[in-house]
C-alpha cells in the first residue's frame, strides 16, 4: 500500500496557577481577596496544509509544546493563555492518539486540537464567599494533556471503485493496477480500502477499491461508512455492478442501493463523475450483455463499458476511458467552513468509571480515576484550608462513601492522584 507513517510526542502547556494575594491599601488594614486566574495552557494543533505531499517533516521533528499559560497576579490580574502549537500535516492523514481516538485528517484548513492545555487555577477571589472572607486558597494550573501520535498517511484516490461487496471491485483493480488485493467468492473479502495505480503515458491515476458498501452504510451499517470519507475526494466514481450475482439479486435493485447510500452521505457523491462497469460478462450469455449494456447506457446517460476480469473483457476501454475522463489533478481548494461533511472520523473509546478505590492492605487504600487526579493536582495538600476543601469534594464525589464501604476508618492512608496521606474527614 501507498502508505507513510510517522509519530509525534506532544505536550500542551499546563495551565498557570492561581495567585493567593489580599488587598493592600494605605487606608484599609485589611484587604479582601485579589489574587488572579492562571491562563490556559496553549493546545496542540493539527493542521491539513494543502502545501505539505508527505510526512517527511517528522523525521526531523517530533517534540511539539503548547506555552505554558500565565500565573495569575495580584490586583485581580489573570494570567495569559499559552500560545498554541500548531502541526501541519498533508491531506490525507490519518490520525491516532494515545487513547486511541482517531481522525482522518481529509481537507486543507481542517484543524483537530490533539491535545488540550491545562485549565489555569482558580485566584483566591473566586474563593471568597460570605462565609470565607479571607480565603488563602489558590487553585494550581493543571498539566497539558500529552502522549503520542500515530500518524498514516494515505494517499487519496482519483478513483473509486464503487458496488455492493462481491461485485467484483477487487478483481477489476488486480487487473487494471499492479495491486494484489485478496479476491473470494464470498461478500466482505475487502475489509479496507486498496490503493492501486494505473499508469498512462504521461500520468498516473490513483485507483480505490472502497469496500462495504451496503443498504445502510450512511447510518453505519457494514464497514462502509468509515470509507465513504475517502470516496469524498476522488474525482470520478467506477460503479461496478454484477451482471450475474450469485444471490439472484436484481442488478437494478443493487446498483439504487448504492447510488442511494452514496447520495445520503453526500449529494456531492451523487454529482461524481461515473462509468458504470457491468462485471463478470463471462458469466452471462452474449446478447444478455449487450442488451444490459444498451439498457443501462439509456437508463443512466453515462459511459457502460461490459467487463471480464477473467477473461480482460473491456479492461482496455476502461482505462483509456479513466485516463480521458478524469481531469489532470490541480490543487483542491475548497472553501472551508460550507464545506463540512464527514470532515473527520471519531471513534472515542468508551469513557471510563469516574473513580476505583482498591485495598492496598490494612488501613491503606489507594483511589485512582481522572477526576480525582485533577483534584489533587489543583491543590496544595500542605495547605489545611485546601486540604479541607479537597476532602468536602471527595465526600461529594462519592469517593468517601466507596472508601468506607472498603472497610476505611478515618485516619487510614489513602493513594489520590500518586500522593498518599492521612485522610481524616470530619
Ligand atoms: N467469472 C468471473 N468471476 C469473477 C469476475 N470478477 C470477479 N469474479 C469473482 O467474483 C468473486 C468476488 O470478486 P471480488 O473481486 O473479490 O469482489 P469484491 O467486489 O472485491 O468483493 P468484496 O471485497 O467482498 O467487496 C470472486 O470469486 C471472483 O473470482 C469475472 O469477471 N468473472
Ligand atoms: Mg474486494
């Protein structure tokens, strides 16, 4: 396959703190609290730059870091978010983080924010209420998001080879290209698009086969719908439409089924340039070819070649007339924004539980889950007013009530977000 990959460490800036300060003035003894927000941590960016044809860049480069968002200061003054780092990548992409969540990286100008900077830390203002006055309690800036990402490159088709699974797509494109995509007598055999070239005098043409197309494939029926993003960027559409399908299904009946799902997934498929290829012409007997063929060629106005993959039938006419048809590539420049449709796959793996308490041993327990670890990387445990604070969440949170029922008694060692203490809530 056509394929190119390459892996970034990123890391968005964490979030600045939030300040601790009290009003001074020559005639007010005691102030009230002015401590500022931090700002947030600059994220990191993906970019789809039209410029950029491969993944090269990474192998000079592949630490990216979001700024650092800005303290927060007295006087009420908030600290500065952190500058973004920006990544450009090539159309084309596609994009795996850390927890697994992926993206295909399709048009120029579209952006996915990889990793998010931290929150900044609340002031000691915000704590103030009528019965805290003088609040000495500042949030601390969380930590960036960060991790590694995968990234894939796949070149995108001229063509796609468009029909209902076992149609004979795979077949078509072994014949046409030098790809030596797995062909079987049983629907679902191509489980992901293939990429092969055809080679003119004086061009190349991409050619896809898109599989798993089937009746629902817009709604996420089969495996087609995480392919139709790569049809969206092919110039012209090769329907392939068996001419003797071994279920007994009707050829009109199928061909709708396709032309409807790729409809529903964007009018602009519908609009695709096509040339209908009737397959497997060696199954059926001469006249019924060509009476299908002049049939079609009525039904639709677009060019219907009648093909063979076994015996070569029409093979040449369908890449002198691909060669002719599609147009020399120029760049793509689409106006973002309008132009929004299935912009990017997202599969987000499922969230997990809020938190887990475990029994480390006798009076030792540790409490894991992202929650949790926020909250205590916000604090300054040291500090008795957080600390108060940290325990009133964990009781609301519901950490206190699981902790019990795991046998704590106040006092007992807890593990919170890597840091152990005694926690003893009243
Ligand atoms: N006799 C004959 N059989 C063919 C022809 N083209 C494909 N077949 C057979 O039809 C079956 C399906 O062919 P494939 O090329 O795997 O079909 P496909 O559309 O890629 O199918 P999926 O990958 O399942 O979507 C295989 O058993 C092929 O050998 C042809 O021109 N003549
Ligand atoms: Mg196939």
């Amino acid at each position: 396959m056509l394929t190119d990959r390459a892996h970034l460490e990123v890391r968005a800036g964490a979030g600045g703190n939030g300040c601790l300060s009290f009003r001074r003035e020559a005639h007010v003894p005691k102030g009230g609290p002015d401590g500022g927000d931090g700002g947030r941590g600059g994220d990191v960016i993906l970019l789809v730059d039209d410029s950029l044809r491969d993944l090269q860049a990474f192998r000079r480069r592949v630490h990216f870091r979001g700024q650092r968002g800005g303290h927060g200061q007295g006087s009420q003054r908030h600290g500065a978010a952190g500058d973004p780092v920006i990544v450009r990548v090539p159309p084309g992409t596609q994009v795996e983080k850390w927890d697994g969540t992926r993206y295909d990286l399709v048009r120029p100008g579209q952006e996915v924010t990889i990793a998010r900077g931290g929150a900044g830390g609340r002031g000691n203002t915000r704590f103030k209420s009528s019965t805290r006055q003088t609040p000495r309690i500042a949030e601390r800036g969380l930590p960036g998001e960060e991790g590694r990402v995968e990234l894939h490159l796949k070149l995108l088709a001229d063509v796609g080879l468009v029909g209902l699974p076992n149609a004979g797509k795979s077949s078509l494109l072994a014949r046409l290209t030098r790809a030596h995509p797995k062909v079987a007598a049983y629907p679902f055999t191509t489980l992901e698009p293939a990429l092969g070239t055809l080679e003119g005098e004086d061009r190349q043409l991409v050619i896809a086969d898109i599989p798993g197309l089937i009746e629902g494939a817009h709604e996420g029926a089969g495996l087609g719908h995480d392919f139709l993003a790569h049809v969206e960027r092919t110039r012209l559409l090769v329907h392939v439409l068996d001419l003797a399908p071994l279920d007994g299904s009707e050829p009109v009946e199928n061909h709708r089924v396709i032309e409807h799902e790729l409809a529903e997934h964007d009018r602009r498929l519908a609009e695709l340039p096509r040339i209908l290829a009737l397959s497997k012409a060696d199954l059926v007997p001469e006249e019924d070819a060509a009476t299908a063929a002049a049939t079609w060629e009525e039904r639709l106005g677009v060019p219907v070649i009648v093909t063979s993959a076994a015996t070569g039938r029409g093979l040449d006419e369908l890449r002198t007339e691909l060669l002719r048809r599609v147009p020399l590539a120029e760049p793509v420049d689409e106006e973002a924004g309008e132009d929004e449709v299935a912009a990017f796959r997202v599969f987000r793996p499922a969230a997990g539980r809020a938190f887990a308490v475990e029994k480390l041993g006798d009076g030792e327990f540790r409490v894991t889950g992202d929650a949790v670890d926020r909250l205590i990387a916000r604090h300054d445990l040291d500090n008795e007013e957080a600390l108060a604070l940290v325990e009133h969440r964990l009781r609301r949170m519901g950490v206190i009530a699981a902790l019990e029922s795991h046998g704590f008694e106040p006092g007992d060692d807890v593990e919170l977000g890597g840091v152990v203490f005694e926690l003893d809530p009243s």
